[in-house]
C-alpha cells in the first residue's frame, strides 16, 4: 500500500494476520513456514494498519466521494461517480483494517506498550468512525470476535450509532492519556513501520484530540450539549489535548510510487488502463467555478487549463467550425444547436472549464469535445492536474487529518459562540492559511484573504465552504459536513438516480443474507425521507441516528 519499504516484512504480516482455513472458524490457520502470532511485535503491523486506513481515505474522497461533493465528475463510467448509482456496498476492507489493528493493540496490551496501545485506539476510532459515518449502526462492541466462535460472534449484533460515537470519543479520551508522556518514556517504538508521525508521540497525541474534535462536531446538530462541552474541553485545555494547529503537524501518508498497489490512484503508469481512467476524471465545474470566482490560487495547483478556447462568434457564417491559432472559433448557430439537443451553453472560459454535476448520459460530449469516440480527450473541458499521472510526488498524500480542518471546525465553534481560545475570525483564517501552505502556494495568502468573499464574514457557510475546498481528494469530510449544515448548497445533476445527494451507503446484501436479524434492526432504525424509495429503508437516501430531527440537509 503507501510507503512501505520492506516487502518482505508486508508479507509476513498478511501471512500473520490472514485466517484462511476452510475447516470451522474457531481454528487458526498458521502458516508453519511463517512468524508464529504469538511472538510476532506489533511494529510489524503498524504500517499495514496505516497505509490500509490511508489508502481507504484516498479512495473514498478522490473516488465517488468526490463526485457526491462535486470536487470532480467523469465523462465516461460515471454512473457510481456522478449519478449516485449504488446499491451494494461492502465494509468488509474496513474491518479487515480493524482485524489487523486489534491485534496489534492485544499485543501491546501483552508487552506493556502505551505507545502502541495508544496509536493503535486511534486508528481502531478512526476506522469505526468511517464506518459509523458511511453506513450507520454497525458491529461495533461484538465485532472482531469471529475467531472465538459462536453464533453471537459470527453473526455480532449492530451497536446504535450513537454508542459507537460514545465508543470513540472514550477511546480518544484514553489514546490522550496513553500518548501523554515524554517521548523517552516509550520503548519499542520503529519509527520506520510508523508511516504517519514516525514514531513521534507528541504528533500521534495531537491526532487523537484532533479527531476527537472532528467527532464532538459531528454531534454538533444531534446533541449540542455534548459537542460543546467536548469542543471547549479540549480548546480550552491545550497543555492535556494538543491538537494539529500547524500544518507541518497534518495526518499526511506518502504514496510510494513502486507499483500499482502502493502509488496515487488513477496514475498512468500502473494503471494499466492507458491513461484512460486518469483522463475519464475531470473537475467539476461546482469547484472550478467557485475557485475562479474566490481568484483562489490552488486552482492551478489541482486543474490544467484546457487545450482549446472556444470562441463563439455571431459574425461567422452558419456551419462554421475551425480552429486558428490554437482557438476554436464556431458559428452561433453551432453553438445554439448544442445547448438546444444537451441543454447546457458551450462554455467559452479561456482557461479552466469544468464538467457540470451529472449532466448528461453522454458526459463526454460536454462542451463541443470532437473526440466522442475518445471521450477522454476533450480539449475543451480541464482536466486534473498533470501531477496527478504520476505515482507519487510531492503533494499526493493520503491527507487523514489536517491543521486546515482543525482551524475550521473552531471557527464554526466559535460562530456558534462557543470558547474555543482564539477568535472565529482568527481560526477561520488560520485554516485558510494552513490549507494553502498544505498545497504550496501559502506566498498568496494576504492577496486571497483580500478578496470581499474570502474576507472574515463570521458565517458557518462561509467556513464550511473554505472547508469544503480544503478538502480537495479528502471529500469523504467534506460530505459528511455537507449532510450535517446543508453546506456548501450543493444541487444534484439533471441525470442522477435522485434528485438530492445521498446521505450513506447501503447495507450490503452479503450482510443482509448473512446476518439478517442483526440487519435487519439495524435498518429498521433507518429514517425514511421523501427521496428514499423505491430502495425501502436501506436506501442511500435514508437518514442515520445522527441526522434524524435536525432537518439537515434536507
């Protein structure tokens, strides 16, 4: 997966952790050529736990997440990308995620290691929060039991949601405590297998209370008093709960870039598609059109410019179309007769040109491309950055937690006038700031500050939009905010499955035949809203706990 340098040492960890025997599932299947469990440390599965939670990140906010909030769309395979076309979605990768990480969290228990201990309640929150957050009750206090037998193990029971939140704010609560002492206090610590903070405690304290802050503003809608009570606890008492306030300090994993398995999704030289799957993806003209209007400088940082201007000429001659000097000039009547079949104008910007939100079935035909027969290559749409070819660089991160997000949920705190140490005015552009120097153009701040809709209006929509910028490739937050305010105001596209975005992902059919009775309740605690059928509850459409009498997003 992401960054890990010894290969050997990732396949002994898969041959360690892989239960693969075909007899009963209380047995253990252990390789005799492989490292027995019961003696292996657990910096051999730190990395496998990291990069596993990375790339999971990565391919939720740069993948169909991204088209839910309209950070990017596809013109060709877009069904699942631009339509919400779901319908069976499996949590079977975040659990298997969860198998590995408990396992190293019981071996540090065994050898008396707080860092692990501690690293490992963060991670196991992390993931249950994704889980939670992307489909609702789930297997939570009897889950990762399977190997011990029992129908109650192998078929566990789903903890409401709201006790799972609980769950991980107290495990939070007790990663702080673990990962509070000096740095020499710790022993056994492999700065190598550690992907994330390299053995840097302090940095791993920081991300447990920053994600305890994310979590404590999730319940911000449902439970006002516990979000403000755990928002101000931690605001207020820095010295107990550091958090990332800087960006050097950001949840970043790098992508390696030595294989398919361990580089930046979509790239062009693992891919194996021929470039085809990185030039299917564009930007979205919901983002293009908001960056240009903010002069926002990451626009050039994440979008090419597109090839071809079009410049639609009322003096041509009817059934004019021919390209000079690099410039496609068309006749009005050319023009017209597009809008008129696809119901979109061309689109005449000179430099960034984004897809709209679900357009059309035939979104490669956007904006006069000529290429129909090879959608991806339309001259006149923009597609992401060329940086995003490769399989790994500079700036391809998988970007768990940030300064940026941890500036932004204060600032709505302090909107909502709750004490959070600084100013709303001051968090608000210290999230700003730290997002632009994540991204490398921090030398246009004062300049983009200075814009009249950038500039401090002390609005939650304001926040959440920077907030919704700044989580470009990390969208999954990005939704889960929007599904939480109704920011930013995002409208579904003309061709989707329903005509708002949904709210979570299906139970999937294997759970539903498998663990039908445990489902089965846990969809019953579903809310129905007036998008919901013909799915019946188990609908991507159906409100979880902690949306339920908010009247967000909709």
């Amino acid at each position: 997966m992401l960054s890990i340098k010894n290969i050997s040492t990732s396949l002994l960890v898969l041959l360690l952790i892989s239960v693969t025997s075909c007899y009963d599932l209380e047995e253990v299947n252990i390789n005799p050529n492989g490292v027995d469990p019961a003696n292996a440390h657990p910096n051999l599965l730190m990395s496998t736990v990291i990069t596993g939670v990375a790339q999971t990140v990565v391919n939720l906010g740069y993948g169909d997440i991204a088209g839910v909030v309209q950070h990017t769309q596809k013109d060709g395979w877009s069904g699942s990308h631009n339509s919400y076309e779901w319908s069976d979605q499996s949590w079977n990768s975040y659990y298997s995620i969860l198998r590995n990480n408990d396992e190293l969290y019981n071996k540090g228990v065994e050898m008396g290691l707080e860092f692990h201990q501690g690293m490992a309640l963060v991670m196991k929150s992390y993931v249950f929060g994704l889980i939670t957050d992307l489909w609702g009750d789930a297997p939570y206090s009897a889950a990762l039991q399977g190997e011990a037998g029992g129908a109650e193990n192998i078929k566990p029971a789903f903890d409401a949601q709201q006790d799972i939140y609980a769950g991980i704010l107290a495990d939070l609560e007790t990663a702080n405590t673990l990962l509070s002492k000096s740095q020499d206090a710790y022993s056994d610590i492999n700065s190598t297998q550690d992907v994330l903070f390299r053995g840097n405690v302090r940095r791993w304290q920081q991300f447990a209370n920053s994600l305890a802050l994310r979590y404590y503003m999730r319940l911000s809608e449902k439970d006002p008093g516990t979000a403000r009570a755990g928002v101000e606890k931690i605001a207020g008492d820095p010295a107990t709960y550091p958090l990332i306030t800087n960006t050097a300090d950001d949840a970043t994993v790098d992508f390696v870039g030595n294989s398919d398995a361990d580089s930046w999704p979509a790239n062009t030289v693992f891919d194996g598609t021929g470039g085809s799957n990185f030039r299917r993806l564009k930007m979205c003209s919901t983002l293009i059109e908001t960056l240009q209007r903010l002069n926002d400088p990451r626009l050039g940082v994440w979008a090419e410019k597109i090839d071809i201007p079009i410049v639609v000429d009322d003096q041509l001659e009817s059934g004019t179309d021919e390209i000079i000097e690099g410039i496609r000039y068309v006749a009005r009547d050319i023009a017209q007769q597009y809008e008129n079949s696809l119901g979109f104008p061309v689109d005449t910007d000179p430099n960034y040109v984004g897809l709209p939100p679900a357009w059309s079935i035939v979104p490669q035909a956007y904006n006069l491309n000529p290429n129909l027969e090879q959608g991806p290559q339309n001259p006149h749409a923009s597609h992401l950055n060329d940086r995003y070819q490769n399989p790994a660089g500079e700036l391809l991160k998988s970007r768990l937690l940030s300064a940026a997000e941890v500036h932004f949920i204060l600032a709505e705190a302090g909107i909502k006038g709750w004490s959070v140490g600084a100013s709303a005015e001051e968090h608000y552009y210290a999230g700003v700031a730290a997002s632009l120097e994540a991204w490398q153009v921090s030398g246009d701040f004062a300049d983009y500050v200075d814009g009249s809709s950038v500039a401090f209006a002390g609005t939650i929509e304001q926040v959440l939009e920077q907030k919704w910028i700044a989580s470009w490739t990390a969208a999954a937050e990005a939704w889960f905010d929007y599904r939480r305010t109704g920011f930013p105001a995002l409208e579904a596209g003309v061709i989707v499955k329903r005509p708002a975005l949904p709210l979570r992902f299906y139970y999937s059919l294997d759970e539903i035949d498998y663990n039908p009775e445990n489902a089965a309740a846990a969809i019953s605690n579903l809310q129905e809203t007036s998008f919901t059928a013909p799915d019946g509850k188990n609908s991507a459409w159906s409100k979880i706990w902690v949306l339920q009498g908010t009247g967000k997003p909709y």
